[in-house]
C-alpha cells in the first residue's frame, strides 16, 4: 500500500466547524416544517373534537400541514445540496486537487486507527477530503492531508453499512475498505460527497462499492 501522510492544509480545524455550521441551518429548518406539518393539524383537530375551534380553521390547518410537509419533502430529496456541504467540500477538494483527476469523485475518508484527534475530530469524523478513483487494477485518492493508492492484493474485504445520523441514516451508505500491506491502518471508511440529492448519493455509493468490491472479489486468497 503507497501511503503519505501530511498536515492538512485546506481541511482543517476551520474547515470542520464551517462544515458543521452549513450542517445547522438546513437541519433546523427541516426539522421545525416537519413538526409543523405534524403537530399543528393534530391541535387543531384536538380542538374540533373538543368544539374550540371551526372546521374552518381545522381545514386551513390541513393546507399549511401539507404545505410544510411537501417543502419538507422537496429539502430532504435535495439535502446534500440544501446543506451546502458538498458544494463546500467540493469547493475546497478542488483547491486541492488540481487537476481533477478524470472519473474521481469528491469523497470523505476516515482511516482506522484516526489520523483526526482532538477536537477537529469531534467536529468532523472525516480525517480527510478529496478524489477518489477506481479503476481495473487500483483504488487511489488525492486528499488534503493523504494520499494513497490500494491495489487488489491489498484488499482484503470490502462491506458498506448505514451512513448514520450525520446522513440521515439515508443518504448513500459508507464503505469500509479492510485492507493489508500497512503496519499501522487497518481500515479505509469511504463516504462520498459528491451528489446533489439522496437517491443520486445512495446510486454513487452503491456504485463505488460494487466497483472496489469486484477488486476484491479477484484477490489472491
């Protein structure tokens, strides 16, 4: 395995905490349009059956329920944009890769054991961003801080599993790459960051795991 190891330079302490911040703002919206969609026609019917208010009123609660809930829908389809962390990430992966190379997608990669301690590793449990490529023979990336290049005889296993709340436990799911030929990493967690909308991030995430997963599947046992 060809690993190099650096100081961040463009994803570090600041970077996690704007990361967080545009986290903030559209999961707090999203969560107030999803109450409000819930709990204010459900008042309103407790105070129908108990004849304090209209069928009137009832009825416009019912449109502004289905209102929210329908914006609601529409940011969580589109969330990876809404929360403007990948526009960011991919902002940043680009100051760092240049050029792109061709065929690689913006992903997050967190080793085992940690690179990230600390704080910074609180805020974000990606120990790095940048491209990652798969082709016939290996699995590179191109990162801020790492770079590294697997090929097959490397990889041991390869086993996707829910990205968890950070990803609404929906979005595309995480890859753990097991992997030999280092004394020190054990593991490679892949998450992209490269869609727009959930079901183009579930599509680019069960994509690259079948695509290093075939690597694995031609290992010498």
């Amino acid at each position: 395995m060809k690993l190099e190891i650096r100081q961040p330079v463009k994803f570090g302490m600041k970077e996690a905490v704007i990361v967080n911040l545009l986290s903030f703002v559209p999961s707090f919206v999203l969560g107030i349009l999803i109450a409000m969609g819930i709990v204010v026609p459900a008042m309103c019917l407790l105070l129908l059956l108990t004849k304090t208010t209209t069928l009137t009123i009832f009825i416009l609660s019912m449109m502004f329920s289905a209102i929210c809930l329908m914006i609601g829908f529409i940011m969580f389809y589109f969330f990876p944009l809404l929360l403007l962390v990948n526009y960011y990430i991919k902002f940043i992966a680009g100051r760092i890769v240049s050029p792109v190379p061709v065929g690689a997608y913006v992903c997050q990669i967190s080793m085992t054991p940690k690179i990230c301690s600390g704080i910074r590793a609180f805020l974000e449990d990606a120990d790095d961003i940048g491209y990652l490529s798969v082709s016939t023979g290996s699995v590179e990336f191109r990162g801020d801080s790492v770079d590294f290049s697997l090929t097959k005889a490397e990889i041991i296993n390869v086993r996707s599993y829910n990205v968890g709340w950070r990803g609404y436990w929906i979005a595309g799911r995480r890859i753990k790459i097991a992997i030999s030929g280092h004394e020190k990493i054990k593991e490679i967690e892949i998450s992209e960051r490269h869609s727009w909308t959930i079901p183009g991030s579930q599509s680019l995430a069960d994509n690259i795991c079948s695509a290093i997963s075939s690597l694995a599947t031609h290992t010498p046992q």
